[in-house]
C-alpha cells in the first residue's frame, strides 16, 4: 500500500515540476499562476525562464526516474525516489533564501519532499511505524 502511494506522489511531483517549469519557461514575463514578478526580486533572474528550466530539469526530470525505477522494480529505486524528495526540498530551501519570503506553496512543497524522503526511507529499511 504505501508502495503504490509513493509512485502515486513521485509521480504527480514530477508531473507537476514538469508542467510548471515549462509554464514558466513558455510565459517567462506574466504573473504565470498568480505568481507575482516580485518573487524575482533580490534574485539575479529578470524573468521566470531560467528558473522554469532549472526546476524542470531539477525537480521534475529526478522525480520522475524516481518514479519510473519505482514502476519498474529496479534496484535502489528507493534511492532515486529519496534523491528526488531532496532535490525538491533543496529547490524551496534556495528559493527561501533568495527571496527571503516564505508563501504556502513553499510549506507544501517542504511538506511534499519530506513525505517522499521519510515514505522511501520507509519502504527501504522497512521501519517499524
């Protein structure tokens, strides 16, 4: 069961890393999503391309082999699932520290990657929960 809940999450992190990061890079210069431009600020981007890209490739492309070695059984599959939950956690730790604003998206986010990192660990070393 939490098997399958882990491919469920890595996937839809992936998915959604994937499509924002491409948003972003299609419609670098809108308030894309309600996000606003002062995001940028004190940050050396002047549109949300590069990040968009960063976050695609970054977020998106390492939940995804995470969740495409979790489909497919291969060995340290929880690895990959655990190293995506970090990339994801790291992204919203070095986007706290450019901006130095904390939003809801930034807590969901934290409170996605941690859910992939503790579920992995967990299917890994079979904790007693």
């Amino acid at each position: 069961m939490l098997h399958t809940l882990l491919l469920l999450l890595s996937l839809v992190v992936s998915l959604l890393a994937s499509f924002t990061g491409l948003f972003l890079i299609l419609m670098p210069n809108q308030d894309a999503l309600l996000w606003p431009h002062q995001w940028l600020a004190g940050t050396p981007f002047r549109d949300f391309r590069v990040p968009g890209l960063l976050f695609m490739i970054l977020v998106g492309s390492t939940n995804f082999w995470g969740f495409l070695n979790l489909l497919n059984d291969k060995p340290r599959q929880y690895d990959r699932v655990i190293l995506g939950g970090y990339c994801l956690i790291g992204w919203v730790l070095g986007e706290l520290m450019l901006s130095r604003e904390l939003y809801l998206i930034h807590v969901t986010a934290l409170l996605l990657g941690a859910m992939l990192v503790l579920m992995a660990y967990q299917e890994k070393e079979k904790w007693a929960a």
